[in-house]
C-alpha cells in the first residue's frame, strides 16, 4: 500500500489541537514497537502514564484504536503514528508479524463485521405496533397538512401585498414564519426560508431571488397537497426537501447496491451549531453518483473524511429519491485495490443540460454533482475549452486551485449550485487531489 | 428579448408591487416543453405564484452559459520542485511550528534559503500558504520570491495583496546570481534594478570580486540620489582595501554631508591612507610623554581646524559633545594605532593603562573605533582588558573571542540580560567547543531558566550541533522546572528540524 500524503492525515484529525498535539508526539522518541503491514499501522506511544499506549490503525477504512482515555477520536497517538508512518523516514518499517495487541483488535474487528453482517441477515425486522405507529403518523400528517396550509395563506398574502413590501419586514417576520414550520414538522423548509430571509435585504439580486424561491416553495405546497399521486421516488426527494426524515433503519431495508465506488470529492461545512460531511461517490459499474451525509452537532466529531480518488467496495442503501440520490453504507466498506478512475467528464454545456435534466426529475436537487473536462481556472471563474464559462461560489478555494492547476485545462469535480460551481477535487497528471 | 424575457420581467414587476395593485401577465407560448398554464378559476394571487413557479424552473433549466476568454496560464517552471521529505518539513514548518511560534519564521526563512541553495521551488500546492505568510512577514519575502519560480510568480500576479512578489523576483534573479558565482549585472541592468535590490546584488558581486563591485557604484554614482549613493558605499564595508581609497577620497567631497561622513568612517579602517597620514599629522603634536620616567602620556585638546581637516571629518560634533574632544576622537579613530608606539614608546596595554588624563576618555573612544574597524586584536585585547566592550569582541581572533565571552558569561550569569547581550557579541554560527563549553556554563548558572528565556534567540541562531546533546542531558535534569524544560525542548526541536531540513535537500 502506498502511504498516504501529509493531507491525507491532518485531513482526519478531529481538531486543530489535536493535530498540533499529534505533530509533537511524530517523533521517535516516545514509540516503540511500531510497524506496518498493507493494512495494518501499529505502534506503543509512551505516555505520562507507566504503561505505554497501545496504538493500532486499520489503515483500509480508516479505523483507529487507542488504549488512551482521550474522547478524542481518532487521539492524537492514532495521529502522531501515522505522521510517522507518513513520513517515510524508517521510523515505522514494513514488518511481516503483526503486534500481538493490534492482531487481536484486527481479529475483533472482522469478526464483529461478521458477526453485525450476519446478525443484520438474521434478525427479523423490528415491528412495533402497527397501529400505534399508523396514530403517529396520522398526527404527524395533520400537523404537516395544517402548517402547508397556513404556509400557502402566507405566500398568497406576501404575492398580493408584494415582495417590495416583504423586503422591508425584519427578519424576525421571516424567522416566525420559519418557527411556525418548525412546529408544524417541517424543518427543511424553514431553513430555506430563513436562508432566503437572510439574504433578501443585503443581495442586490434579491428580487429574483425572492421570486425563484416563492416559486419553489409554492411548488412544494401544490406538491404536498397531491402527494398521493407521487410515487415513492418523488416523494422521498419532496420529504428530503420538507425535512421529514427516513429512519436509516427503513433506508438499509430499501434499495442497496453493491460496488466499487469511487471517492469523487468531499466538503465540510461548520455553521458553528452543526458540522456537516458531504462525500460524493461514483459507483464504477452503475456509473450513479451518490451523496454520504454525515452530521455532528455540539461536542460531536465527525466521522473520518474517505480519501478522494480511492476506491471503496461497499453496499450503499439509497434513500428514496429521483435524482442525485443520498445513500449510506451499509457496512463499514474495504478499500479497494482494484483499478478506480475518475470519469473522464463532460464540457459545461453538456453538465448544464445533465442538471436541466436532473432538475426536471428532482426539482429540490440544491447541489448537481459535475466532473467537468478541459476546464481552465480563473480567479473568480471555470472556462471549458469552447470558452463557455460558470462563475465559482464564494467559498471555493480559487487559491490552491489555481496554484494547482496553473491556467492549463484540467479534470475537475465539483458542485453545481444554482449558477455556481464549488471545485471540490482536481485530476493532475492522473493523480487526484482532494481540496 | 424574447417574449419569454419579456414576461418573466412583468412578473417580476406585479410581484414587487403586489397582486392587489398589479395584474397577473398571461403565461405566454412555452412551446415544445407544453407547459400549459392551470385551467379552471385560480386567484391573481395563485396565478402569480404559478408564474412564478414555472419561470423560476425554466430560468434555471434553460439560463444560457457566459462565454470568456480563458485565463492565460502559468509559464513553466524552471526549477525542480524540493524533495518529498523537505516538502513535508516545509508543511511542518507552517502549519504547525516545532519549537514554538516565534522560531516560524527562522525556520521558514532556513527552508527557503536551502531550497534556493539547491536550485528547487516550493510545490504548487503550498504556494498559497508560502505567499500569504510572507505577505506578512516582510523578512521572509525575499528568500520566498527566490523559490516561487514561474507558477508563484503568476498565482501572485492575479492577487492584488501579493503583488510585492513580482517587484521581490526581479531583485531575486540577479540576487541569486551574484551569490552564488558573484558574477556583476551588465552596467545596463544594474541601472535598472530597484534600488533596494542593487544593495543586495552588491553585496554578493562584493563578497567575490571587490573591484567588480566598486566598478558597479562607479557607474552610476554621477546619477544616483544621496541616500543610494550612501548606501552603496556602505556595501563596500564588505572587503574593504586600500584599492577602495581614491573611489572614498572622491566621496570626502560629496554634495551630501552624509555620504562624507561614511567616506570617513570607512576610511578609519585603512590605515596605510593618506587620509591617515593627514591625521596622524595633526594628532602628532598633540600627544606628548611627561613624567620624571617618560611613562605617563598628555594630551592636549585640537584647536580649530581647518578646511581641509573639516573635509577629513573634523565638523561638526554629534549632539551634546564638545567640539574640540569629537576632533580628538575622530583623529584617534584615523591614524594608524602605530603611531601610539611612536608617540609614548609603549606597546597597546602600556599605552591604554597610561591614558588617565582629562582628554583619554575622548582619546581612547578613537582609539577603539579603530580597533574596531580595523579588527586589530592586539588593540583590542589591550582595550578589553580595560572594560568590557562586546563591540570589540569581534576584532579578536576567534579563540580569544570565545575565551573573552566565556569569561564574561561567568562574571555576568546572575543577571540573564547581561549574558544574554554578552553572548550577542560572538556572531552566529559558533564553533562546536564554544557552544559547548557555553551550554555547561549557563547550566551552571544558578537561574537555569531565566538565563535560558534571555538568551534564547542566540541558542537557536548560533549554537553548533554538537552541544545538542548537552541540551539534551540539561533538558534530562531540569525537573519540575517547566519553563526550563520548555524552552530547552523546543531549542532541541528547532535546532533538530534545521538540520532535517539542510539534509531534506541534500
């Protein structure tokens, strides 16, 4: 196994501080016993302690075990030996004989993997009262019919008084109205109307803004009020939108396919009250691309980011949807040796018509993944080789990728938003860098 | 614009104003896509925001692309990028500093200067980092420019915060030149290169080939303005040599009184100079032997002088000093030291014990500026044994220099300030034995950690790498001295990250 870059390793730590910790810790000095197999990364890190802590990393997942007591995870001694090990130096050296104590958690592992796969095979599907859950979703039908219909009343009043008019009202005007959809179960949409809230006094192209998003959310008023006629797919993309969540329970259930899936890019966000996890995956026979959302709010840490351009053999179970689908894994997936390639991608105008095209399908598709080819860099855009050009959003890193990509034409992935693309990852030269 | 254009822009404007003041515009022909607008009795209301909803879909499904010109791109590079592992010090380095914060930039500015050394550039992924950090430290952009080649030097053309990269790089071509091979810039070149590059390209040419460099000030002195032309004469400290002294003469009669004055400071470091022996001439009958023995020495104050002895730095006297004891001194500081054996029949230490009367003091200032510039370390032992003066420390001969310094650290080490300015005064790097026996020194000290946070900066820029197991053996014994065990670790680190970093680019 090839090791990894630097980035790849400050890319999994938790924090800052612990990367910090693990960068003082990457010295010979305190380790011992350390060594390293294809998919093994073992090592004892002498602490304050008399006993030295017993640091073992399956390096296909990634998966860390420490015998520290830090809530970190992965700690900083899981962190410190693979900056090590990185490093090249020949302070961790291949070894044949794996550790007693990182053989056993390996041992454990797989046989927990078995165990949970075969467990998940045999145990019936939990079935609670039927009629207790049908009462629950009635009330919980009722409450959302009752807050679309005080929703519609509210679009129907802001169209006849005017988006001039609405223009000038607080913000607490908008958040009450999004507070209301709140109780009436409908979280989604009222962090859509917050976010457009938000935006209508500072934007100077607030007026469209606001009328696109008038439409959209009478669109999901009409929508809701004939879902019996949608099917399971259209239905789900709706409920994704509304923010009526399906149980993973029911989503492992469902739809899953097995393959070799292709890391195309991942993105994290903070909005200081909850972290999130984007992660793009390229399945290598269905050629779909699905999205792996993961969340941590308060002290929570989010799970290890995948190595972009890696392969993983994985089941993924997809939520019900139409169109640029979210999905989950199943199990805890391989790496994969086998050969992955990114796409060889498309020219802008070709991505615009696959979103126009995916947008018929799922209306409330915010982000259309894209790998476009032979596109060049500016500062505040991407240009294809027929000249046609879509501006970057504000929090794309323009910097490294131009420092990366020096003006000449490259393979890239990246999220269209609305009119925007977020470059999340750039083929150079055949290597794959994550940004 | 299309009719399609044409309503979307109407329902825009009866949304703004509000159904109740602005009809609805019929849904206009939406053609092959047979969207048809809802049949039966809909409110105004409903009907704007069913426009709304179909115009919105349709805006953003069919809204045409920009077409620009692709951005020009990067020339090639002409270097190779670093080595992996120096690449992954240099990530080191930056994000997360051993030894501490403050040593960053030290350790960043030893990467940029070993990659230099060995012709590489830094990887295109860290140039954002390496410019924006440079951006705002202003010592570290000189070395960053040398090592940024074409990709950098582009990236920082498109960013108005970095456009200092693009003036740094012109200096930083003919910089590297004449370090490393001391070759001149063509006189037409030289004329052209900003003016806070030509010092630097100076030096170097100056470090190699003396007169090269002195041909190069003679070129464009006639045009330069008074603060290059003194600042190019300051750069011919560097190898200073009798062949230097008619370019200096000529500078005594500058326009500019500074650039006379430094033409005479200069001049106070060669001694076989007629303008030494102008001196020496009028300090001559001012010194005299008396005593029943010869052995004590009287100096009587200069009177007036005249024109010539004004252009040979007789003028006026720096604040608060009196006039005719600044001549005394600036006559001291010119003539050759020789002509003390001549005028007291003594040799340095004799002469300096022998100056006591009133005017010494103004005397012996001259006489240690001469020591000083002419690093005569017979003077400036004799002088040193009088009191310590770290200016003097240089002129000894590297041996008695650590000797001296050593010394002093023992009579000062109760006071961390002092030994740490005693310390300053041998220049970096130090040889491995003096590092050493100072290291044992200051573990002896009996503030182990005040003396080490004082003289902190001078260990982490000179000590040689054979005292580091010393540090490593103190760092062992310090105990619960946190301070200490800090400050010697990162010490330590800095010292063993350097030197990774010199070998990363071997």
């Amino acid at each position: 196994m090839t090791r990894w870059t630097s980035q790849q390793v400050a890319g999994l730590a938790p924090d800052a501080s612990s990367l910090a910790a693990a960068r003082r810790l990457a010295r010979p000095g305190p380790w011992s016993d350390t060594g390293s197999t294809e998919t093994l990364l073992w090592g004892k890190c002498q602490g304050s302690g008399k006993t030295p802590y017993q640091v073992s990393i399956d390096l296909t997942a990634p998966a860390f075990r420490c015998s520290c007591p830090s809530r970190k995870f992965p700690c900083k001694h899981g962190l410190a030996l693979l900056i090590l090990w990185v490093d090249g130096s020949g302070s961790v050296a291949e070894a044949t004989e794996v550790a007693g104590f990182a053989q056993e958690w390996a041992a454990e592992r797989s046989a927990r993997a078995e165990s949970k796969a075969a467990g998940d095979a045999a145990r019936p599907p939990r079935t609670p009262d039927p009629a207790a859950a049908a009462k629950r979703l009635e009330e919980r039908l009722a409450l959302m019919d009752d807050g679309m219909d005080d929703f519609a009343r509210w679009l129907t009043d802001l169209a006849r008084s005017g988006t001039a008019a609405a223009r000038h009202q607080s913000y607490a005007w908008w958040d009450g109205t999004a507070a209301r959809l709140v109780d009436a179960q409908l979280p989604g949409l009222a962090d859509d109307v917050r976010s457009v809230g938000g935006a209508v006094t500072g934007r100077p192209d607030w007026a469209e803004r606001l009328l696109v998003a008038l439409g959209r959310w009478w669109t999901a008023t009409r929508a809701w009020s004939g879902r019996e006629s949608l099917d399971e797919a259209r239905l789900g993309d709706l409920r994704a939108y509304l923010g009526w969540s399906t149980s993973t329970e029911s989503v492992r259930r469902g739809d899953a396919v097995t393959d070799r899936w292709l890391v195309l890019g991942a993105h994290r966000t903070d909005d200081g009250r909850l972290q999130q996890q984007r992660t793009w995956l390229r399945g290598s026979a269905t050629g779909e691309t699905v999205q792996v959302l993961d969340f941590a709010a308060g002290g929570q840490v989010l799970p290890v980011a995948r190595i972009v351009g890696s392969g993983l053999d994985a089941t993924l179970a997809r939520y019900p949807g139409a169109a640029v689908r979210r999905a989950l894994f199943v199990h805890e997936p391989t790496v994969s040796d086998g050969d992955v390639r990114m796409p060889s991608g498309a020219s802008l105008e070709d991505a615009r018509s696959a979103a126009a095209e995916t947008w018929g399908r799922n209306p409330w598709a915010r982000r259309i993944p894209v790998v476009l080819s032979d596109v060049r860099v500016g500062v505040d855009r991407v240009v294809d080789a027929d000249g046609a050009s879509v501006p970057l959003t504000d929090d794309a890193d323009v910097w490294s990728l131009l420092a990366l990509t020096g003006g000449e034409p490259a393979r890239l992935f990246g999220e269209l938003e609305e009119t925007r693309l977020r470059p999340l990852t750039v083929v150079l030269d055949g290597e794959v860098v994550g940004l | 614009m299309s009719d399609l254009d044409t309503w979307w822009r109407d329902i825009g404007n009866a949304a703004l104003l509000g159904t109740a003041r602005r009809p609805v515009p019929p849904l206009p022909d939406l053609g092959s896509a047979g969207v048809l607008g809802r049949s039966g009795e809909s409110s105004r209301e409903e009907a704007l925001l069913d426009a709304a909803a179909l115009g919105g879909a349709a805006v953003r499904a069919g809204r045409r692309l920009d077409h620009t010109e692709p951005p020009g791109a990067a020339p090639d590079d002409h270097r190779p990028v670093a080595p992996r592992r120096a690449v992954q010090l240099l990530e080191l380095v930056m994000t997360q500093p051993p030894a501490g914060a403050q040593q960053r930039s030290a350790l960043l500015a030893h990467w940029l200067g070993a990659a230099d050394d060995a012709d590489c550039r830094v990887p295109h992924a860290l140039l954002p980092t390496v410019i924006a950090l440079a951006t705002g430290a202003r010592e570290l952009r000189r070395p960053a420019a040398a090592v940024l080649d074409e990709r950098g030097r582009w990236l920082a053309g498109l960013r108005d915060e970095w456009s200092w990269v693009a003036d740094a790089s012109a200096g930083a071509e003919a910089r590297t030149a004449s370090r490393t091979t001391g070759t001149a810039p063509h006189a037409d070149d030289w004329a052209r290169l900003p003016s806070t590059d030509r010092v630097s390209v100076l030096a170097g040419v100056r470090a190699h080939d003396p007169a090269a460099a002195r041909d190069l000030v003679r070129a464009t002195w006639a045009t330069d303005a008074a603060r290059d032309r003194r600042a190019h004469l300051d750069a011919l400290r560097i190898a200073l040599g009798p062949d230097d002294e008619p370019l200096l003469e000529d500078a005594l009669d500058d326009r500019a009184a500074s650039v006379r004055e430094l033409a005479a400071e200069l001049l106070d470091a060669l001694p076989g100079s007629a303008r030494a022996a102008r001196m020496a001439a009028l300090l001559r009958p001012l010194v005299r032997r008396s005593g029943l023995l010869g052995r004590a020495v009287e100096v009587t104050l200069p009177d007036e002088p005249d024109p010539d002895a004004v252009r040979d730095g007789l003028g006026k006297p720096p604040p608060r000093r009196s006039a005719r004891g600044w001549w005394l001194e600036q006559l001291c500081a010119g003539a050759p030291l020789e002509l003390w054996a001549e005028l007291t029949g003594a040799g340095p230490v004799a002469t300096v014990k022998r100056l006591t009367d009133a005017h010494a003091t103004d005397a012996l200032a001259g006489i240690r500026r001469a020591a000083r510039v002419r690093r005569d370390p017979e003077w400036a032992a004799a002088l040193l044994d009088g009191g310590w003066d770290p200016t003097l420390v240089p002129a000894l001969p590297r041996e008695l220099r650590e000797r001296a310094v050593l010394r002093r650290v023992d009579a000062t080490n109760t006071k961390p300030h002092h030994a740490a300015a005693v310390i300053a005064a041998v220049e970096p790097p130090w040889s491995a034995d003096y590092s050493v026996a100072l290291v044992s020194r200051l573990r002896a000290a009996p503030q182990g950690s005040a003396i080490v946070v004082a003289t902190l900066p001078y260990l982490v820029a000179g000590l040689h790498p054979a005292a580091l197991d010393a540090v490593e053996r103190w760092l062992e014994s310090t105990g619960a001295d946190h301070t200490l065990t800090t400050n010697l670790r990162n010490l330590l680190q800095f010292h063993s990250v350097k030197r990774s970093i010199t070998e990363a680019f071997r």
